[in-house]
C-alpha cells in the first residue's frame, strides 16, 4: 500500500527533500515546486503547503501549521524570492 501520493509512493515531504538535494541551493520556489508537481499525483495546493509548513521565516507558518516540528522547518525564505 502507498504511503504517498508519488508515483513511487512518496510523500509530499520526501518528495521536497529530494527535489533541494537535485536542484541545489538556493532554488526558486516555483523551480521547487515544478520539480515536485513532475512526480506528484495530489493537488497543487498540496505542494504549496507542504512548502510553506517548511520556512523558517515564515511566521504564520508557526500558527498555522503548529504541529511542525522546529527541527523539520528547513527552508528559508530569501527576499530575491529564493
């Protein structure tokens, strides 16, 4: 049984931790997200809060997505949108 909606049964997460180790950083959101959406079979939505439940310097991260843990918060937010 699938764990995840990739096509390899992957979740969302191990989905974005694969896409930053091949893009590299800093990578473009929307480059992140694209890279995603190629192996993803769920919504679009979906991605973008994954992504967003994942910056550290997104406050309003921290109240929406509270049960993220610090230690799994690993991408920040650049001001060139990076």
């Amino acid at each position: 049984m699938a764990r995840g909606k990739g096509i390899n049964g992957e979740t969302c997460e191990e989905l974005i931790e694969d896409a930053i180790k091949q893009l590299g950083s800093p990578c473009g959101a929307g480059t992140l997200f694209q890279e995603v959406k190629r192996k993803w079979r769920g919504s679009d939505d979906t991605i973008w809060q994954h992504l967003m439940s994942r910056v550290v310097n997104l406050p309003p991260a921290y109240f929406h997505w509270q049960n993220i843990k610090d230690k799994d918060r690993f991408l920040l937010l650049r001001e060139d949108g990076r």
